[in-house]
C-alpha cells in the first residue's frame, strides 16, 4: 500500500491507496510541535481502526510546505514504518518542467497539484487553483513546463486578518450572501471576503490568460 501524507500550514491530510484506489482518507491539525511519536502512533492508530494493516504500507510520499516539522514526519516514517519516504521537490519529481527563476522555492503543495493536473487534462494549457491558507494560480501549458505561480492571501486568512486586527468586526462563515450590500456587520464581512475573493480569481485567471495568448475556457 501506498500511504501519502499532505502536509499543510493547517492540516496534515493522509490518503492510503491499494492498486491505484484509495482505501482511507484522514487528517490532523499541524502543530510545529508535533514529535515523530506523535505522528507515527497516530498514523498506525488511524490505519489500524480502519481496518488496514500498517504493516501492508511499502510506499510513503510526503508533500509538505511546514519545514519545521519535516524531520518529525521523516523520522515517523522510518522509526513506525521502517520506510525512507519521498519527498516531494521541484528536483524529485519527473513530470514537469520547472520554468521559474528558483526552482527549490517551488512549494511541494504547488507542484503535487500541477502533477495532478498534467495527468487529469493532458496536453492542455492549465491554472490550478488551491484555495488553502494561500490561493495559488500555478500555470502550466501543454508541454507540461511550469511556468510560474501566483500567490494570494486566503479566503479565510483575510478573515482573520479582519477579525485580529480591527476591534469591532466579527468573525464570520464563509458563504455567499444573499446580496452584495450588507445591512449588518455579517452580511457585509461575507459579502466582502466572498465577492472580493471571486473577483480576485477571475482578475487572476482573465490576467494569465491573456498575458500567456491562451484562449479563455
């Protein structure tokens, strides 16, 4: 079996997979905290109340954007799995070609998506978009070169950004609002980080479209 670790600013998300299916998905808070214990009894434990054996794991690839605690997740690996895992780098990979400036700034959350993308819509030009803590545009064309990203502040990272630093406005769920108008601090903080938001992604998209001479979908 193949188990495959997401590390992300947020959460760390786990998927188990068994002749190319997935058999399990899961995840954990990411804390800069975390031991190799820790995460190595958990992912035993998870594997093991969902009735796979740990013991079947013979693969493990790790994508991460949480330096801090990538000893911790490697060292999990080898003490519980007795596995050296991959980890997924601009230079580990085999896909793509890597166009920017800095390849070893590429994030792995990046690239792992960019992957996907090449093998769901093959020689197609394609933006990925991945709404997490960042909303990221990554940019591929159909030679499978990887030409650049584009980095925005999250949706519900503004939110925060809203809620920390002002002393009146509240937080809020994320959800598309009735109107575009508020008439209370609510709707107009939905409305805002919504539309604001959507607005942003279709500049976004429009923007690389345009600037690359491909046509829009």
């Amino acid at each position: 079996m193949l188990l495959c670790l997401d590390v992300g600013n947020s959460h760390i998300f786990g998927g188990v997979f068994k002749d190319k299916l997935i058999q399990l998905r899961f995840r954990h808070n990411t804390s800069p905290y975390l031991t190799s214990d820790q995460i190595g009894i958990f992912l035993k434990n998870v594997l093991r109340e969902n009735e796979l054996n740990p013991n079947e794991v013979n693969h493990i690839a790790i994508s991460s954007v949480v330096p801090s605690i990538d000893y911790s997740v490697h060292a999990a690996c080898k003490k519980y799995f007795h596995i050296e895992p991959m980890l997924l780098t601009a230079f580990a990979q085999k896909t793509l070609n890597i166009k920017t400036e800095r390849p070893n700034e590429l994030g792995a959350d990046l690239i792992a998506g960019a992957i996907a993308g090449t093998e769901y819509y093959p020689n197609k030009n394609l933006i990925v978009i991945d709404f997490g803590t960042a909303t990221t545009f990554a940019v591929i064309n159909t030679k499978k070169d990887y030409l650049g990203t584009v980095i925005a502040p999250g949706i519900r990272l503004s939110m925060e950004a809203l809620e920390n630093n002002t002393a009146k406005l509240p937080s809020v769920e994320i959800s598309e609002p009735t109107t575009i108008v508020g008439k209370n601090s609510k709707e107009s903080i939905q409305a805002g980080l919504f539309y604001g938001h959507l607005g942003m992604v279709k500049e976004t998209v429009s923007r690389i479209q345009k600037e690359q001479a491909w046509e829009s979908a």
